[in-house]
C-alpha cells in the first residue's frame, strides 16, 4: 500500500479521482463529439440521433446494477473494482477511436447500414463507460472511511473529475473535436489502468452475517436510500431538461432567428446560439469542479452533508427561476448559469457520499448501480415525455418552468433523509 493511501493525503485523493475522470472524459468527448461527428460526417437526420442517443441510458438501466453486483463478488486481478475499471478503460477507449472511423468500419464488416453501426458503437462505447464508473464511485467508498474522509473523497472525485471536463470542452473548442479524441483515448487509458493499479483494494470488507448488529443497522437504512434516490431523481430531472433543451430557451428569447433572413446570417445565428450554450455549461461546470473541495466540503462538515445538498439544490432552482424571469440577455444566462453552478457542485458529489452510508458497504457496487437509476430514469423521462411537452409548448420558457419545479421538489424532498452519525 502506497503511504499516501495510508496517510489518507490529498495526493491520494487526487489518485483516486482518476479512473472516474477517465469516464467522464469520455462522456465529455461523448457530448461533444457523437452528434456533430454522425450529423456532418454521415448525415444522419435528428430521428436517427434520437435512437443513438437513446442508447446510453437504456446500457445505464441495465449495466451498473449488473456490473455493480458482480463486482462486490469477485476478486481477480489484484482487486475488486479494479478489473472493471481496466475493462471498461480499455474499452472505452476503442470505442472512442472507432468514433472517427464509422465508415470504415460499415466498409470493413460490409454491414450495409450506417445507422447500425453507430448504434453498436455508441452501446458499446456507453456499456464500456457504465462498466467502469460504477466501480470507480465504489471504489471510492471502499478504500474511505465513512464521514469526513469519504465526503472528501466524493468532492475531490468531482475537482478532479470536473476540472478535465471543463478540459475537454476546451480542448474541442480550440483544437476541434478529433483532437479532442485522440488526446481522450490517451487520457482513458492512462486514468484508469496505473491509478488502478496504484490502489490496493481490501480483500475482505465488512462481514455480511446475519447477526453483526452493525450489518442489521444499516439494513435498517434502506428507507433513507430510497429517500435519498428520489430526492435524487427530482434534481436530474430539472438539470437533464436545462441540458438536453436549452437551445428551445436560447433560440427563442437571447438568440432568435428573424423571419425572412438568409442562409448565410441564419447561419451565423445557429453559430452564436451554439457558442451561447457552449459558455454557458463551460461556467456551469467550471463553479461545479471548485466548489465541492472548497466549499461544500468545509460546509458539510459544519452543518452535514444533507443540509448542504438540501440548500445547493434550493440555490440552483432559484438560479433556473431567475433565468425564468430575468435571462433574456446572453451575460444574464451566463450570470445566473453560475450561480445553478452551486447546485450542480452538489448533485454531482454529495448524494454518492450520503448514499454510501445507508447501504450495506459489503455490497456497494450493486447500491451504487441502483443509485444510478435516479439519474438513468429521469433522464428517459425528459427524452420522451419532457420533450413532448416542450415539443409542443409555444413559450419555450417551459424549459426553466419545468427545471425550477423539478429542483424546488428536490430540495423539498432532500428535507426528509437523516443525516448518518459516524461511530
């Protein structure tokens, strides 16, 4: 074992962030890359988009459960959470060279359809990133203490994680999206096969015997874990409709195309739209990788992790309120994406670090892939249902009507969990 691992130091924490940075540096790329590659490359048309996209959270629903579970029950390769993370790295990382080379591909195995071969891609290049964050969240649990070190663990995760996402959309900006590609293949592969291989991994976690008074107690959780999941849920719903829709907000009240104008100015337009957005969540994730580290930790060791979460969450439905009402200026966005900022600092540290202390830590990754469908879920929701009511809705404010509503039930909802005492 590292001595850094034993002292628990911030070069260890650091360490640990990098397998799930890999994967979110994927699914960076991922965001970025997939839809621009399949729309100006190969021509797919948005109902094709649709079905492609359509496959990650359908691998989410039915990866990490699976995966989760069977890595709380093996041991090879040195570790448990750690060949899952190799895989999936490994994975990854082909799928994300094969994302340039789709026709090749489609000539190469003669399949005939584009679209087929995209849709294999992108499942696989999503199952390959579900079967590693999984273990890369549990890993975290398993190797922290419960209270303060493993909130830490959580928030560093996020630092770490958020500021190479930040990278990433940076990096496709400047240099463009095929760099961005094959610098992430290097950066997957190297983030998650040497941390993993640096981190000793304990054979034997906690005794699952009927009768350890510590294994009933925290069986007797299980209602707090699904207080925490829904809570959860109500937070994804508002933030993956703010995500998937506020181009509907964008073009309609900052950035709107007059009638009459030409393809070259309407052009433009779609251009500055697509540069609104892109500052847009380049701010919201820049405050969301500082502030976990900087402030929600120091703040949850003060007043607990819950209320944290509870008072981000309620921060970021007033942000998407005040969008509501005063973002009709680009620098009002921007403004006001900054303070959402506060709530997307939380949802994306916090609940994983009050999760893991609800649930048996003997069988973390399959709680941990249970979590993940308050995430998995309201995202189905807002592709197919959310999306048809704004789909129809003349007043395209019914993106942030829709966010603000789902967050203030969040932060209502977040109320009811109790916060875990650490013995």
């Amino acid at each position: 074992m590292l001595e850094i691992q034993k002292k628990l130091s911030n070069s260890f924490y650091a360490i640990l962030s990098l397998p799930a940075t890999a994967m979110g540096f994927a699914l960076s790329i991922q965001i970025s890359a997939l839809s621009w590659i399949l729309i100006t490359q190969y021509g797919l048309d948005l109902h094709k988009m649709g079905i492609v996209w359509s496959a990650g959270p359908i691998a989410g629903l039915i990866a990490q459960p699976i995966v989760g579970a069977i890595s709380d029950n093996v041991w090879f390769w040195g570790g448990r959470r750690r060949p899952f993370i190799i895989i999936g790295g490994v994975l990854a990382a082909l799928m994300l060279f094969a994302l340039p080379h789709l026709g090749a591909i489609n000539s190469w195995f003669g399949a005939g359809s584009l679209l087929v071969v995209a849709i294999v891609v992108a499942l696989t290049f999503d199952l390959s990133i579900n079967v590693s964050f999984n273990p890369t969240r549990s890993l975290i649990a398993d190797v922290t203490p419960e209270g303060d070190p493993r909130t830490k663990g959580y928030t560093w995760m996020q630092f770490i994680s958020g500021s190479f996402g930040v990278l990433a959309y940076a990096i496709g900006a400047i240099f463009g999206n095929y760099f961005l590609i094959y610098f992430g293949i290097g950066l997957v592969l190297l983030f998650t096969i040497i941390p993993s291989l640096l981190v000793k991994e304990k054979r034997h976690l906690e005794q699952t015997d009927a009768n350890d008074e510590k294994v009933r107690s925290t069986e007797t959780k299980l209602g707090e874990f699904l207080k925490i999941c829904f809570a959860n849920s109500f937070s994804w719903l508002g933030i993956q409709t703010m995500f998937v829709f506020i181009i509907a907000f964008i073009s309609q009240k900052i950035n709107p195309t007059p009638a009459g104008v030409t393809e070259q100015m309407k052009s433009l337009i779609d251009n500055k739209t697509g540069q609104i957005i892109s500052i847009s969540f380049l701010i919201l994730n820049a405050v969301g990788a500082v502030l976990p580290v900087f402030v929600l930790e120091p703040i949850a060791k003060k007043i607990g992790r819950v209320k944290t979460q509870m008072f981000s969450v309620a921060v970021m439905a007033l942000a998407y309120l005040g969008i509501l009402l005063f973002g009709q200026s680009e620098y009002a966005l921007y403004s006001l994406m900054a303070v959402a900022g506060v709530g997307w600092a939380a949802v994306v540290s916090l609940p994983f670090a009050i999760m893991s202390e609800t649930v048996n830590q003997n069988r973390m990754g399959f709680y941990m892939g249970m979590f993940n469908l308050s995430i998995v879920i309201p995202q189905l929701i807002v592709s197919y249902w959310f999306g048809a009511i704004i789909q129809d809705s003349a007043d395209k404010n019914m993106v942030f009507i829709i966010s603000a509503i789902s967050l203030a039930i969040s932060a209502f909802v977040w109320m009811l969990p109790k916060e875990q005492k650490v013995s």
